[in-house]
C-alpha cells in the first residue's frame, strides 16, 4: 500500500533541499550546492520507497533505486547514472579528507554544480512519476 502521507512529508523536503542548492549555486558555494543536490535526490528517493514500505540505512541514492527495482518498479539507466554521480559526491563535496590536498571547494565549479543540480531535479520528478503511477494504480 502507497503511504501518501509519508511520501509528501519527504518529498517536500526534497524539493526544499532543491532549492537550497540552487541558491548556493547562485552564491557560487558550489561544493555545498553539489551536496544538497545529492541530499535532495536522495530524501525524494526516501520519500518514494518509505511510501512503498521500504526502509534502507544509508545514503546511497543508488542503492534506494536497486530496492525500487526489487519491488517492481522499473529503472531506466540514466537514473543510475545520475544516482552514481550524486553519491560520490556525498563525502567529496564537504570533507578534507576526500583528496590528497586542498579542501573540497577547491574541485567543485559552477558547471558541476548546475549538472548535479540538473540531476536531482530529474530523480525528484521521476519519484513524482512514480508516486502518481502508484496512487492511479490504487496502490
């Protein structure tokens, strides 16, 4: 059964985070921009599989959508793609650590944050898609 109200609290949270990120995008704080694209894909993946009764630890955008197909749901490929990109920017984008000098702003520009951007914005409306195809399906 499609828990709506579950799906709504997390999508809107992702759509939130969305336009968080666009807004450090605007500031040019783009390492942090490229982070909040992850988390805004990643909360509309939460939203979509939570409402479907899935619970997963982890941040893995990649591994949310492996679940979706697990239960039925088809996943184009360019999805995975996009989910790929995004979690490797899940620690990259906010710690040191991540590279062998400098700190993360330093590897993050405009054009990488626009594209990561460009990415979430399309994993949330193909979580939208789904939601909508589950609630005309009466599940």
């Amino acid at each position: 059964m499609f828990e709506g109200s579950e799906y709504e609290r997390w999508i809107k949270q992702a759509e939130r985070t969305l336009r968080s990120a666009e807004r450090d995008l605007e500031y040019k704080d783009y390492e942090w921009a490229s982070f909040k694209a992850q988390q805004a894909a990643e909360l509309a993946m939460k939203a979509i599989t939570r409402a479907l009764g899935i619970t997963l630890p982890g941040h893995s955008i990649t591994k949310l959508l492996k679940a979706l197909e697990e239960h039925g749901v088809k996943v184009p490929d360019e999805m995975y793609n996009m989910a790929m990109e995004l979690d490797r920017n899940y620690i990259t984008s906010r710690y040191p650590l991540a590279y062998s000098e400098g700190s993360p702003y330093e590897y993050y520009s405009e054009d990488i944050a626009r594209k990561l951007i460009n990415y979430a914005k399309e994993l949330v409306e193909f979580a939208k898609r789904i939601a909508i195809q589950k609630v005309e399906d009466g599940e």
